[in-house]
C-alpha cells in the first residue's frame, strides 16, 4: 500500500469533523448528556466519528501540526482513546464544549490546509 499523502488525513479530519458537528452540534446540553439513553443511534454514530476524527489525526503529517499550533492536535487524537476504550463511561460534559468550540477551528484549519495543498499543485 502506498503511503498516504497529507491530503488524505486531512479530508478524512474534515469529513468525521463535519459529521460529529452535524450529528451532535446544535443539541442542547440536556440533549446530549441523555443522548446515551435517549438516542443511542446518534450516540453511537458521535462516538464512532469522535474515533474515526483522532485516528485520522494520529495520521497527519507532524509538518501540518506543527504549522497549526492553535489546535490540540494531541487532545483530539486522545479523544479517539478515551471513546475507543472508555466506550461506556464517556463524560458528555467534557465532550460537548469540545464539539461546539474545538471543532469548528478544526475544520477551519483543516480546510486552510486544504486550500494550501491546492494550491501547491497549481
């Protein structure tokens, strides 16, 4: 298999990041604790996406991440930890903030990444 190029994390950070913000962005903070409960679907697909967003980040070229020091690169890769191995207990508290405040930067650096990368091969 070929090694992946920057482009290819990138796109899949920017993919799980769009997914989690849509699937959980816009829910009030009482809708998401009980999400466990109330919707486990959307629970699920969250803590899915919160380990597909870290592992792709784990993936990410160390030039990318030290251009964009602004985000918590290792916070987000961490965040795949605890949803992989803590999948019972995750504290929906800490999770929260995180989607609605630490995302939207990422998806805004990732696609800054994305632009360069384009522009780069023109």
């Amino acid at each position: 298999m070929a090694p992946r190029t920057a482009k290819e994390p990138l796109t899949d950070i920017r993919e799980a990041a769009s997914d989690l913000r849509d699937f959980v962005g816009d829910m009030e903070t009482d809708a998401f604790h009980a999400l466990p409960h109330a919707d486990r679907i959307r629970y699920r697909a969250a803590k899915n996406t919160v380990t597909e967003l870290g592992e792709a980040i784990k993936t990410l070229p160390k030039d990318v991440r030290e251009r964009n020091p602004d985000v918590d690169w290792k916070g987000f890769a961490g965040l795949r930890d605890m949803a992989a191995h803590q999948y019972f207990n995750i504290d929906t508290r800490r999770l929260l903030p995180i989607i609605k405040c630490e995302v939207p930067k990422l998806i805004a650096v990732v696609d800054a990444e994305l632009r360069l990368l384009e522009e780069d091969k023109n």
